[in-house]
C-alpha cells in the first residue's frame, strides 16, 4: 500500500520504516525540516535498536522518503498514519493540538477511499467526537461512508520498538466501518499476535488501559523493594518467589524493583486518564496515587546521593530507559535537575544522548528542564569517573560498568541493580535504591 505517516518522532519513525520494510511505498510527514532531511539522507532522527539499519535499506531502495508538504503526502497516498505527540497539561488534560492540526490538513486534500489510521493515544471519545468532525468539515466527505477512520493505538517500547512492531503482543483495530477496519488490519498481515477489531473507543481505552497497569506494576514493585530494602531483605530473592505464581500474579514484565518510571507515555498518560476519571466524578484512588508514589520513590534516590555530603556528583545514563536517548519526563532528568538546584557540582555520561543529534520535543523538553546539558555532558564514562566524589548508575551500559569497576572508594548509588550487586551489597560504600 501507499502509506503516508504523520509525526516522525518514536512511533513514526519506526512505524515507517517496519512497513517500508514489508514492502509498503511510505512517506513520513513532519513539520520539523531536520528529521525530514535525515530521513532522506537514509539517516533516522532518533536512537533506537536496528532503526538506522531499516531506515537506511528503506531510502536506499526507494520505499521510503520524508516531506514538510502534508497536502501532497495526503494525494500520494492511500492511508495515513498519524503519530503525532498528544502532551500533557500541568492539570493532566490531553493536548490534542497537533491532531487537530494534522486532521485538518488531512481533510484539506482527502479524496473519496482514503483511510486516516490515528495512532496517538488519546483519551475515549477523542476520534469520534473531535477529529472525525474536523475531517468531514475540512474534506466535504462522510467518515464510514467516503473515507475511513481506525484508531490502531501502538504497544511500542523504546530501545525494543523495532522488535516490537514485528512481533506484537496484540494488534488492536477500532473501526468506523468494517472497510476501514480491513485497510488497518492489512498493514500488519503476517505479524503474530492476536487482532482485535473493536469499537474506536475501546480501542482508544486499550492503550490507557496497558499502560495504567504497567505504571502500578513499576510503582509495587518499587514500594515492595524499599521495604524489602529498609528490612534487610534482597528484594529481588522476594520478587522471585513472586513471580514463580504465573496462574494468579500475571508475568514478570516490569515488576523489577529499580528506578522511578518516565517518559513520554507513562507519566503522562496516567495524568490523562486519572484527569478523566476526576472530571466523570470517579473516584480512582490507586491511580491517583501511583505518580505521588513514583516521586517518592525519586526522592528516595536525592536523599540517597545527598546523604554522603559530598558535593562533586557523576551520573551515568540520563534518558528514561536503555537503549534510546528519549530524555521527556526521564527520572534522571529530574534528579539532575534538583541536584543541580541544590548547588551540587554535577557531571553527565550517556552514551545514548548527545546534544546535536537530540531533535523536536525530545530537545525542546531538555532545553527547558537542563538548559546548560551541554557543559554537564562528558565524552566519556572515565571522565566523569575522574570528577565524582560520589557515582549514581543509571544505565547498565558495559563501559559505564567497565569504568565503575575502578571506582575505589567513591560511593555508589545503584539505580538499575547492576549484575554484581548481590556481591556489591556488602560494602560500606555501595547502596541499592531497592535491594
């Protein structure tokens, strides 16, 4: 099929280049002229396993380009992919600005057939009530009956997201009309995973509905661990015996105690669901209380650092998790940030983040929250060693691992369990957050 996808962010970018990859002729839509330029210089505008490789084979053989002109995108295709970022507003209100944006310049150029596939997420009632009306009045046409609409939310894990999309855990289809249904489900033919066709707001709620759970699992896991840890308890023996329950304790995904969870879907879209619920005048008050939760266990980790008294702090990793270098709503962002307004003398390493490659929200979000990340970075994992009085490992990357191994008699704080850590436990100058 002729493709073409909105947003060339995580979701896009990926979601283009696995379908050029199975034979789909793509186009990618972004009004950020940088990732349109990687892109077709065969280039991908993110960090991510195996997406430079797919972009590159992509461009190469000619089923994958990038524009800035939505319009003629819209003319060259036959469905359209919207991946565009749906942010959060301080209260937890979905920001549907840029669908509204994308669906209206949709419209403008839809013609009789197409179907516009949204793979955002966006609360229950999103597509029908608000988008759907903006293509009918931007086009003169009839969602259901001249053009198609599905929601086909993504169950994408940065740092696995290629992996993710070939093999899914589930494909989840909710249709205006059984051909659109048809058109969305055929882009994933041959992919393993069940395919739920459903109603679009059921489909809009599945994706909320994972990632709500996902949160919960990460916040127990974590509370479990500090207990476990304030009693002297190896946290992760306990998780053991837990986890060997498969029939009533669910699967093991996420329920490691380690650090605080970020990014740009949990957080956020918990916010938006429980900012929902409160607006229904539903009471939810284990939801309410998981980010409440995740910032405490976030502070655990400060009072941890700071407790040393010692002032010349290095920090290993930065982006939300490893593998990719997303730093929107990244725990170690944020411990950064507050060290950094405590006055402590701070150094950075991630070999995933370098400042001139970090592109649209992902730069913008960092150049409001650590506007000086540029001198905090160090090109090396030895050289931020050489600065620190006290290390904070956030990321398990070997030559981090590699460097921490001639640390001394510098104090560790682990954040991610690094693979000694049973071992580690014993010293004076080693500290789990969690075991």
């Amino acid at each position: 099929m002729r493709i073409s996808v909105f947003g060339l962010g995580y979701v896009g970018c990926v979601s283009a280049a696995c379908l050029a990859s199975m034979g789909h002729q793509v186009v990618g839509v972004d009004v950020n002229p940088a990732k349109v330029d990687l892109i077709n210089d065969g280039h991908a505008p993110i960090v991510e396993e195996r997406i430079g490789e797919l972009v590159a084979k992509a461009v190469g053989g000619g089923a994958l380009r990038a524009t800035t002109d939505a319009a003629q995108a819209v003319r060259d295709s036959e469905v359209s992919l919207v991946c565009v970022g749906t942010p959060s507003a301080p209260n937890g209100s979905l920001s549907t600005t840029y669908l509204e944006r994308v669906a209206d310049q949709i419209g403008r150029s839809l013609a009789p057939g197409h179907v516009v596939v949204f793979r955002s997420t966006m609360l229950p009632g999103t597509c029908t009530d608000l988008l759907v009306p903006i293509l009918e009045l931007s086009s003169g046409l009839r969602a259901g009956v001249d053009f198609g609409v599905a929601v086909n939310p993504e169950f994408l894990r940065e740092g696995t997201s290629v992996r993710d999309f070939f093999a899914p855990p589930k494909t989840v289809i909710g249709e205006s009309d059984e051909a659109a249904g048809d058109v969305a489900a055929a882009l994933y033919e041959g992919l393993p995973g069940d395919v739920f066709r459903v109603p679009i707001p059921v489909a809009e709620m599945a994706k909320y509905a994972d990632n709500a759970f996902h949160a919960v699992k990460i916040g127990f896991a974590n509370e479990l661990g500090a207990i476990c840890q304030a009693m002297g308890l190896d946290s992760h023996r306990v998780m053991d015996v837990f986890l060997a329950d498969r029939k009533l304790n669910i699967s093991p995904a996420y329920l490691r105690p380690g650090f605080a969870f970020g990014g740009s879907c949990l957080p956020k879209d918990l916010r938006g669901l429980v900012y929902a619920a409160r607006k229904a005048d539903v009471s939810v008050p284990l939801l309410s209380h998981v980010l409440p939760a995740n910032e405490a266990h976030l502070q655990r980790a400060f009072d941890l650092v700071t407790a040393s008294g010692r002032r010349r702090i290095g920090l290993f990793g930065l982006s939300f998790k490893p593998g990719t270098d997303d730093l929107r709503e990244s725990p170690l962002v944020e411990l950064a940030e507050r060290l950094l307004g405590k006055g402590y003398d701070l150094r950075i390493y991630d070999a995933n983040v370098t400042l001139s490659r970090l592109v649209g929200a992902n730069r913008a979000y960092i150049a409001e929250r650590l506007p000086h990340l540029g001198e905090l970075l160090g090109d090396s994992a030895d050289e931020v060693l050489r600065h620190a009085e006290v290390c904070v490992i956030g990321c398990a990357d070997p030559t981090v691992l590699d460097a921490l191994s001639r640390a001394g008699e510098r104090r560790i704080i682990d954040l991610v369990r690094v693979p000694d850590a049973e071992a580690q436990r014993g010293r004076r100058d080693y500290t789990g957050i969690a075991w």
